[in-house]
C-alpha cells in the first residue's frame, strides 16, 4: 500500500467512526431522516461559506454550513408547530429548498467556485491525500484526516461526558425532563454535532455517504445487541470495515470510492437483516416455524388424549383424520406425524395413532402447569361470573 | 424580458412547446399522486424511491446500452419498487423503525448508482454523457417521444385515479375501516404506491432524482391549505404541479446553465409559502385576523359590561355620563366604541356625554346574565 492509499482508509476511517456515535443515537430516536435533511441542507451554507472563505476546510465555512443544519431542525419544527403539514412532509418541503437554493448558487458563480455538483454527491476521498495541513513548515499530514480527527474528538466528548443525559432523554424524554435534563437543549446539541459532523465528513465523502455511514451501521448494531454501549461499539466496528472495504471495492471497481462505501454499508447491514442471531429474518422464519410445529403437536397429543381409550373414537384417531378435521394438509401432518413419532410422544398401529405413555405424561405435566396458575382470588371470581361450574 | 420571451416561445416555438407539455404532464401527475401521498403519511417515502431510482437507471444503460426513454423508465421503476419492498421488508419484521429504514435504502440505493454511474463513464464510449443529468434533471433533454411516453404515463395514472376514485378515498383516509368493509387493501396498497413510484419516475429526467419528491410533496402540502374536499384539493394540487413545472422550466430557460430540477422545486415551495400565508382558515393570515377578530369582539363585550356597571351605579341608568370615564374602562379602544355606537348600543349627545340605549342596556343585561355576571 502506498502513503495516499493509506491515508484514504484513515480519513475514510475516522469520518466513519464520527458518523457511527450520533448515528446510534439518530436511530434510537428516530430520527434517521433529520441526517438525510441535513446533509442535504447544508450545501448553501457550505457554498456561502466558501464564496467568503475560498477554502472547504476553513472552520468558518464549517461553523456556517453547521449553522445551515441547525436552521433545518428549526425550520422543520416551526413548520411542525403550525400542524398544517405532518411532520414528515416538513423535512421533505424544507431540505429540498435549501439544497435548490444551494445547487443553483453554484451554478450562478460556476467561475468562483471550484465544487461542481458531483462532488457535493460523491465527495474527492480520492484526492485528500494531496490538500496537506502544513504548519510552520513541517507537514503533517492530509487536512482532511485533522479536521475529522478534531470533530471526531468532539462527538466523542458530547457522548462520554453527556452518556446518561443523552441515554435518559433518548428512551425516556418525559422523565428526562421531568427530572430536569432539559431533553429540547440536548437535542439542539445532538444536532449540532450531527450538522458538524456532516459538515466535516461532507468534502471527504460526499452527502449521500454521511446518511449511509449515520444510519446503516447504527440500524445494524441496534439489530446485534440491546445494549447502548455495545450498539455504539459495534456500530463503530461496522462503520469502519464498510469504509475500508468499500476502499478496496472502488478500486478493483474504479468507481466512485464513497458510493462503494455506501454499498459496503447496504451489503453489511443486509446480510446482519438476515443472519442476525435473535432478530434476523432467518432466525425470525425459522422461530416461526418452529413454533407452529410445537403447537401442532400440542395439539395432536391433547385431540388424542381427549379421544383415547374409548373404540367409539377410533376415527377421530385415524391419520387421514388429521386433515379433514384438523385442517392440516397433507405434507404438513406426514411432517408433524414423523417429528411426534420421533420425539416418542404417540404410535400408528393401522393408520391410528395413539397416544404413547410419555405423550400421556406431557399432556398432564400440560394440565399440571394450567392448573399451577390456581389462584385463591381467581377462584372467588370464577364463582362470581361463571354460573355453570360442576 | 427573457421569461416573457419563454411564454412567446411557449405557444409559437416547437421545442419549447415540447418541453413546455413535458413539464406540465409532470406537475399534473405529481401533483394528483402527491395527495394520496401526504394522506398516507408517506411524504419522504418518494424520497427514497427517488434517490433508489438511480441504480435502477444506471443498470438499464449498463443492460441495453441505450437512453431509450421507457427503457430507463423501467428500471427507475423496478428499484424504485425493490426500494419500496426493502423498506417495507424491514420496518415489518424488524424493530428498526420507518425512519431509519428510509435513511438506509436511500442512501445504500444511491451509493450503489454512483458506483454504477462512475463505472459506466470509465468502461463506456462518450455516448453514455447524459446519464448524470438524471441527478439535477435537465428539461432541454426532453424530446417529443419523451414527452409522449410520459403523457401516456400520467394518462393510464389518471384513468385508474379516476376509476379508483371511491377507494382510494377511503384507503387513503381510513385503512382499517376500508378493510372490515371488505376492499383488498392489499391490491389498493400497491396502485397506490406502484402510481407514486410512476409519479416519480416521469419527473426524473427534467427534475432529478434527487429533487424529485419536492415535487411530489410540494403542490398538494399547497393544496391542502386551500381546501377540505378531497376532489378539490386534487384539482388545486395538479394546477399548482402544472404552474411550478411551467414557470420552473421557463426561469431556467433563461438563466443559462441553470438545471432544471433546483428551479422548479424552488417555485413550488413558494408557492407552499404563499398558501401557508395567505389560504383562508388555515393560513397564516387568516389565523392572525381571526385571533385579531376575537380579541376585537371580546374587548366589545367587556366595554359593553363596563359601561353597563357604570350605567347601573348611578340612581338614574339614562344619566348622561362623561367621555373620560369611558376611556378608563378596560376594552376601550376607538374601534370598540364605533363598534357599539355603530350597533346602536350607545348614544352621545351633543356636549360629548354618553349614555346607554335601550337596546344597549337590554343586550349587556342578557350578556352579564349568561356569564357575564361576577
């Protein structure tokens, strides 16, 4: 690996890592689309601000486009507070003016400004490397990677020193702020650093990319654990290989690297929609299906044990049975018979099952446990509502 | 001068007849799908259909290798449907909520169609540039066949509105209620979303795919202002597509290098503004001369109470009183005292005193009756 690749993967990175933290927290709240309004929104800022400053790493422009993220969030709640839209439609009427107002700034001063409108989208990881930070002679290394590093250490101070703040006022705003967290102020500073951090990462990789590197890593961690901390620590994992991988991607593709590392974190995030442990689509089909067999057999073993002992209800025993009244089709009862049969809980002599001696204990362990929830009261209001008891 | 030009132009020049009836089929159609949209709560699901549309544009180029109009239309389609299905896919049987499920597709969708956009520029011939301008959208690429496909589009989308109309009504309003009463909801989910996605996908080639559900959302937020009626708002929300696409594509006519996506966007979010301002009852003004109305007519009636009390004070209720005491009373305002000398309620003679009517004390007697009364 050469010095350039090298320090594409650190910015790359690090934008992921600033992204994961408020990321967790923009899920958790949800209000994932707020990053996609943002991103979008700050474009006039960001070319205001190099209209004046004539640089997309002057921390000025940074301050104004984060400002310009701000004034989403306000906006969208003004429009909120006047109830003559949903909320929803708010964010989709507000970041689409400022993002038009933006787009055709820059094609008004195409002469001034030297960000065409793919990079806005894309963002030039690819050619980070060559801005260098030079001080007093000495270079240290790519701009980009310091002002990421900076807002990176900023997101991490927020989320340690205000973690119980922000934890309480995420799951419970009410006791929040009945406990005298003031939820509205920590929200304000949640979308401060949300708009910086787009800011930041915006030059490096692109709008579309801080949305994807915000919210997919998040959504895949909040799929993988229940606990915040873990959430936060896996989305950052997450984060960070879809970045490195998408790198490598875009370079056996030579496509666009952000829109690689956007497609890592959609790649990730399906295969965890899938394989997750306990929430994922197959362990969700599987339990399913699971659980339809289980009672099926309960209530194979309890139709057999209501019908058993007595020749009279031989036909109700009989295996064809099972489909006309039980309404099972075929495959599906052969599937349960050859399970239950293994299991050893019934017997087929003749094309009539009956009930085995440990499908007998199951049943009365079964009514054991109905039974074990006997409760004095219950009994009083049984004989006070049911009128027909023995 | 230039934008008076665009409408000389528009009824005498060919070409920007074409694009002129392109532009105005698009605000139709997404200003009639718009509604069912925001009814539906589904605003920024036009979003992420929008955004997802450009992997979808990307592979048909890469499949076919041509820019054939209905050709692209399908795959903007197909992703944007595969979108819609993944979105759907993860809010049901995750715990991830709407929002987020919004987010991922629509950035995921994008990024993939940036990789596609950036590998067909390398691997292509020149004969690909033009791709790009599905991101901002450039009305000049529209050609007559363009332009008849996508009124053929918005004419199928309107025909089945039509037909539809009772159901969608209903479904749009009242799920769970259109199910008990026997709808397929599930069919109705899909027209719905299936013309939205169509809505979408017309509009993606003079709008972009990243602007476009502004114009889905946009007119009918606008419409909504003015009125109550269903009917009436799909009308008012198709003029208002039809005025932004038109007037959009003509500003950027004139502005040389202006994409068209931006402008036309721009033009319908004033014409948001102008209706959260000025449509009556719900707008903005509105709600300030009303609350201004209320205040006026409760300052008349506590004027009226406190003359009342003055009136009843003294032995003789015609006594004839000074002005200044009247100043002193809370309520008093110029326009408050007209109000009741206008009403006939009070009188004053020539020396500037005042006193009650009959008909002024009757109607503050009844008023301090019914409430009135400390």
């Amino acid at each position: 690996m050469t010095t350039p690749q090298i320090e594409i993967q650190i910015i790359a990175s690090l934008v992921a890592i600033a992204c994961a933290i408020p990321g967790v927290f923009l899920v958790l709240r949800k209000m994932a689309m707020i990053s996609d309004a943002i991103s979008h929104a700050i474009l006039p800022g960001i070319v205001v601000g190099f209209l004046i400053t004539q640089s997309l790493n002057s921390p000025f422009l940074i301050i104004l486009a984060a400002l310009t993220g701000l004034l989403t969030v306000v906006l969208v709640e003004l429009i909120n507070k006047t109830k003559l839209v949903k909320e929803d439609a708010a964010i989709g009427l507000v970041f689409p003016a400022l993002f038009s107002i933006g787009v055709i700034i820059i094609s008004r001063n195409v002469s001034n400004i030297h960000i065409d409108t793919d990079a806005v989208l894309m963002g030039e990881l690819a050619f980070a490397p060559f801005n260098r930070l030079v001080i007093s002679g000495v270079d240290i290394g790519p701009q980009n990677a310091w002002v990421m590093a900076v807002i990176l250490l900023i997101n991490l101070t927020f989320t340690v020193v205000f973690f119980k703040e922000l934890k309480l006022s995420t799951f419970d705003k009410g006791l929040a702020a009945s406990l005298g967290f003031a939820p509205a102020f920590l929200n304000y500073v949640l979308m401060g650093t949300v708009s910086v951090t787009t800011v930041g990462a915006f030059d490096a990789v692109g709008a579309i990319l801080v949305v994807a590197l915000m919210i997919a890593p998040a959504s895949a961690a909040y799929l993988l654990t229940d606990e915040l901390k873990k959430m936060i620590w896996i989305s950052v994992l997450i984060g960070v290989f879809a970045a490195i991988s998408g790198y490598w991607l875009a370079r056996f593709l030579d496509a666009s690297i952000s829109g690689s590392m956007a497609t890592m974190c959609g790649i990730i995030f399906l295969a965890v929609f899938i394989v997750s442990p306990q929430r994922g689509l197959l362990s969700i089909l599987i339990r399913k299906r699971r659980q339809k067999i289980e009672f099926a057999q309960m209530t194979l073993v309890i139709h057999l044990f209501n019908h058993s002992g007595n020749n009279d209800d031989i036909e109700e025993r009989r295996i064809d049975h099972l489909n006309k009244h039980l309404a099972w089709d075929k495959p599906f009862s052969d599937k349960l018979l050859h399970l239950s049969l293994k299991s050893n809980i019934i017997e087929i002599n003749n094309d009539v099952i009956e009930i085995t001696a440990k499908g007998l204990q199951f049943v009365r362990a079964a009514e054991n446990l109905v039974s074990s929830k006997y409760h004095p009261e219950f009994e009083t209001l049984r004989k006070e509502f049911i009128i027909f008891t023995d | 001068m230039e934008f008076y030009n665009f409408f000389i132009d528009l009824f005498t020049d060919y070409t920007t007849q074409t694009i002129g009836l392109g532009t105005a089929v698009l605000g139709l159609m997404s200003g009639v799908l718009g509604v069912y949209a925001i009814l539906r709560k589904q605003s920024l699901l036009g979003d992420a259909v929008a955004h997802s549309a450009l992997p979808g544009i990307a592979l048909a180029f890469l499949i076919t290798g041509t820019k054939n109009t209905l050709i692209i239309f399908a795959g903007a389609a197909f992703a944007g449907w595969l979108a819609t299905f993944w979105i759907g896919a993860i809010i049901k049987n995750t715990r991830i909520k709407s929002d987020a499920a919004l987010a991922i597709v629509l950035s995921v969708f994008f990024g993939f169609g940036l990789v596609l956009l950036t590998f067909i520029q390398r691997i292509e011939n020149a004969n690909q540039a033009g791709l790009e301008t599905y991101l901002f959208g450039q009305a000049a690429t529209l050609l007559q066949q363009d332009v008849v496909t996508m009124a053929m589009i918005a004419l199928f989308s309107l025909i089945v509105v039509v037909l539809l109309w009772k159901e969608f009504k209903l479904f749009s309003f009242d799920e769970q209620y259109a199910k008990t009463l026997g709808f397929n909801t599930r069919f109705l989910d899909f027209a719905i979303n299936t013309l939205i996605v169509l809505a979408i996908v017309i509009g993606l080639q003079t709008v972009g795919v990243i602007l476009m559900s502004a114009l889905l959302i946009a007119p009918a937020a606008a419409a909504r202002q003015w009125t109550n009626r269903l009917s009436g708002v799909v009308v008012l929300s198709a003029l208002f597509g039809i005025l932004s696409g038109v007037v959009g594509t003509g500003i950027s006519s004139v502005g040389n290098n202006l994409s068209t996506g931006p402008v036309i966007v721009l033009v319908s979010i004033v014409i948001v503004l102008i209706s959260f301002i000025f449509a009556p009852k719900r707008g903005w003004l509105a709600k300030l001369i009303g609350k201004q109305k209320n205040r006026q007519s409760l300052a008349v009636s506590k004027l009226l109470e406190g003359l009342y009390e003055t009136c009843r004070a003294h032995q003789n209720v015609k006594h004839q009183h000074s002005l200044n005491i009247i100043k002193a009373l809370p309520g008093y305002n110029k326009k408050t005292l007209l109000v009741l000398k206008n009403d006939g309620l009070i009188e004053f003679t020539t020396d500037m005193e005042w006193c009650l009517t009959d008909k002024g004390l009757f109607k503050a007697k009844n008023h301090s009756g019914n409430g009135g009364a400390k």
